[in-house]
C-alpha cells in the first residue's frame, strides 16, 4: 500500500481539491465581476482605496482613545496591537507561501470605473480584510457595542476588494477568519499583561 504524500503540490487528491476550489472561487469573482451595479462602483473603489495602510482603523482607534475615556484606549490599544499581528502573520507568513496570482479583471471584465491600483503583492489571504476584522474584533474585545458597529465598514472593505477585482472572493473569506482568530489570540495575550 503506498504511503500518503505528505506534500499537496504533487498530491494529485490534493491538487484537484484544490483545483475545485479555485474553479468555484473563479466563478463567483467572475459573476461579481459581471453584475452591473453603476451605483455603487464609485464609492465601492473609494472604500477600498480609503482602507490602504489601515487609515480608517487607525483614525477610529485615534478617537476610541481621545473621546472613549480609559475603556475606549484600551479598546484602541487592543485593536491596533490585532491589526500589527495579523498583518505581520498575513504578510510575511502567509501571501509568500501560498503565491497565488491576483485576478485577471481585465479578463474577467471587471469594468474600470470599479479599477483600484492593483497591488503587486500576491493575493491569499486578503490583508486588507484581515486587518478591518482584527480591528473590529479587538475594540470588540473591550467594547463590545463599538465592534459590532465596527463589523460593518469591515465587511464593506472586505467586499470591496472583490468588487474592485484585486482578490477573489476566498481570499476575502479567509482573510476576515484570519484577522478574527488572529485579533482574539492577541486579546488574551494582552489580556494576561494588562489584567
């Protein structure tokens, strides 16, 4: 009996679940892609530009700790220590890893008002999605009511790098459950420190 191949890229079982995976995720990009939504292309590419570099979380974070009192800093502290975990994980452990290629939108045809500038990063998981659920998820932590508002301008962001065509929608998915169990791991290492 042949043992299992402990390596998935030349697994053959593997490689076609793989492949499966990426077929449906390729469908759903490209019926995203297809949907005509002239309404919201503008201000759907303006979200996800907004979300470069974490602006909007850190500008939250900024006023969580100036006007929230002594739970609202800590609310920020914990959000902006989830966002640096779970970019550095993201980044540096897992896009080099897996390498997958961005979206062909132009292939695919996304129209270009809905165009954002292409990262040159690769595109699994989406970082910009992890970051907005590491932050709603650690304000959360210490201020439940402002997380969950927080959940919807991540969601937002989230849905708007598939929109804008720079991630499939899998990459989304994954990139917002890395950012949430990233965000709640870094809350109880917090939590140990400071409590």
């Amino acid at each position: 009996m042949a043992s299992a191949n402990p390596n998935p890229s030349t697994d053959p079982d593997a490689a076609g679940w793989l492949a499966s995976l990426h077929r449906a995720d390729a469908s759903l990009y490209s019926s995203i892609a297809a949907s005509s939504t002239p309404s919201h292309d503008d201000w759907l590419a303006r979200v996800s530009d907004a979300a470069n570099h974490s602006k909007p979380w850190i500008v939250a974070a900024a006023g969580l700790a100036l006007f929230g009192g002594p739970r609202g800093r800590r609310a920020a502290l914990y959000g902006i220590a989830s966002i640096a975990t779970s970019a550095t994980v993201v980044n540096v452990a897992m896009k080099p890893l897996t390498r997958r290629r961005r979206p062909d939108r132009v292939a695919a045809g996304v129209i270009e008002a809905r165009h954002v500038s292409m990262p040159t990063s690769t595109s699994f998981p989406s970082g910009h999605s992890a970051s907005a659920f590491a932050f709603a998820t650690g304000v959360s932590h210490v201020i439940p009511s402002a997380g969950a508002l927080l959940t919807i301008p991540a969601a937002l962001v989230a849905y708007s790098r598939v929109h804008t065509g720079v991630h499939y929608p899998g990459d989304v998915l994954v990139g917002s459950l890395t950012g949430i169990a990233l965000a709640k791991l870094t809350c109880v290492a917090l939590d140990r420190r400071f409590c």
